[in-house]
C-alpha cells in the first residue's frame, strides 16, 4: 500500500540553519489563542528536532524515537507576543514497547513519550487536555500541526509552527495498530498535505480553535506512491492514535510529576541496535 520510502520525522541539523517553515503545503500558525498555545518544538544537543504537545504547563506527549539519544533535550515554545520560551527537559518516559533497533514501518511497539520540563510554562499557555475520544472516521478531515520542514531535506524551512488538513484513510498494521491519513485530493498518489522531517510528535487534531481534542501523534510518513523522487514526505502520514494508550499516559504523567525537580532522569530507554545504524534518525540525515 505504502511506497517503498518511509521515514521517520525526527529532522537532524547537521548545521543550524534560518528559521523559514514547516510541513508540506501548511500554513503558518499566527493565532496567539490556538495552536502556537500548546504545540512546542524539541531539540536536542546533538542537533536533533521534533514537535510535541503540552498536556499540562510542565508535561509533554510527543513520539518516542524523539527521545532515543542519551544526551540533553530543550522545549522551544512561543508566547502570545510570538517570543520563544525555553525549558530543559527534567524527565522522560518512553512506552516500553517501543524497540529503537526496528524501522518505522515494522515497528512493533507504541512511538509515544511523555517528557516533563523543569519548570512549567507560564499562564500565557493553554495546555491541550488529554480526554476520551471517538476514534477518528474513515473520511474525516483533521488538523496536522509541526515544526517541520516543507520538503524531505529542507532543513532550512524547519522551526516555525506550521498546520495543514489531511483525511484519515483506516487504520495500518505493523506491528502495531496504526492511523494513516493524507491529502484529501491527492490520496498519496502524488506529493500533498502532510508531515515531513521534523514533524515527528506533531498532533492530529479534530475541532477547531477553542474546541481542539488531540486524536494522535505524528510518527513517520512515506512518499507520493506515483512519484520516483525518493522524498519520503508528501504521500502517507502514519499517526499514533492517543485513546488505546491514555491510561499509560496519565500513569507515566503522575511518575513524573512525583520526581524531585532538582534530579534530571529517564524513566525508561528503549533497546538500540548493536551498531551504529538506526533508520529512526538515518532518514533525516
């Protein structure tokens, strides 16, 4: 079903380039009131980036190959005056399922995280609240949101938040049960709305402004099944539904909100492979 391309959305820099944009075919998020509210960057000391959502002033979900290097993470978000707030990332809690050996398409495990910050983002936030949902219908159109690039590569277009709408397609099994969505007029079969690098933890919403409910996170993505251009962006958008998993959630967000603040800690690493390669992040070099 899927081209033979896919990819993780985590994005590494191999420079730091100039903030530009984000998604394939989005638009910029200007409204102080919704999505620049709960939806915040990622990025780590070793240059890599990825999007997440803010459950609660001081904890966030996102997907767990954000998570997998052993190095220091930074949340990035933008206040009502569009100024950047920083947090360090105090803990995190990857799923246990989820094997940081295997490639997004086989994986047999939940990519899902829940990060707490060191200390919590002020009132000027609006936390996005976890709740039951009906699962998203075959045909529905959804809010996409990330930090992403507009193209597979273009890491000169990432770190401004951008949305676009995609329709969900069913539900995909790989190890795992799966959401895939794309763009409602190109269905895949050539480049459209969608994730791309840097989107990895991005939330699929329903609602409106105001009204938003959180359905899932952005986990990897493949190419148009008609184009050869080896992009592995613009085609499938591959979610981690949120309803089957947020009796985990609210257990991992109680954990953390119970650690000291003054000790940095993981909660849980999923296993790596024994070398150096890992799909996760190769497909964004």
């Amino acid at each position: 079903m899927l081209k033979r391309f896919a990819a993780a959305l985590l994005l590494v820099f191999l420079a730091a380039p100039e903030p530009a944009y984000s998604i394939v075919r989005g638009v910029e998020a200007t409204n102080r009131d919704g999505l620049r509210s709960f939806v915040v960057r990622i990025e780590s000391d070793q240059g890599e980036m990825c999007t997440g959502v803010l459950v609660s002033h001081d904890l966030i979900v996102t997907a767990a190959h954000c998570l997998l290097a052993d190095t220091e993470y930074t949340v990035y978000a933008l206040d009502g005056r569009a100024r950047t707030m920083r947090r360090s990332v105090l803990a995190k809690a990857l799923h246990p399922s989820f094997d940081g050996s295997a490639p997004p398409r086989s994986q047999p495990g939940i990519d899902l995280a829940v990060i707490r910050l060191d200390s919590p983002l002020g009132r000027e936030f609006e936390p996005l609240p976890l709740r039951q949902a009906n699962s998203p219908m075959l045909g529905e159109d959804v809010t996409l949101a990330g930090f992403g690039t507009t193209a597979f590569g273009r890491r000169d277009t990432a770190r401004v938040l951008r949305f676009t709408y995609v329709r969900i397609r069913g539900e995909m099994q790989v190890g795992n049960t799966m959401l895939v969505a794309s763009d409602s007029e190109r269905e895949s079969q050539r480049s459209g709305a969608g994730a791309c690098q840097g989107d990895s933890g991005g939330p699929i919403l329903r609602g409106d402004p105001g009204t938003y409910t959180l359905l899932g996170l952005v986990s990897w993505s493949s190419g148009a099944m008609r184009e050869r251009s080896g992009a592995a962006c613009g085609g499938t958008t591959a979610i981690t539904p949120l309803d089957p998993h947020l009796g985990w959630i609210e257990a991992r967000m109680r954990e953390l909100r119970a650690i000291d603040s003054s000790v940095s800690t993981s909660v849980r690493l999923p296993p790596l492979g024994r070398d150096d390669s890992n799909e996760w992040i190769e497909w964004a070099d």
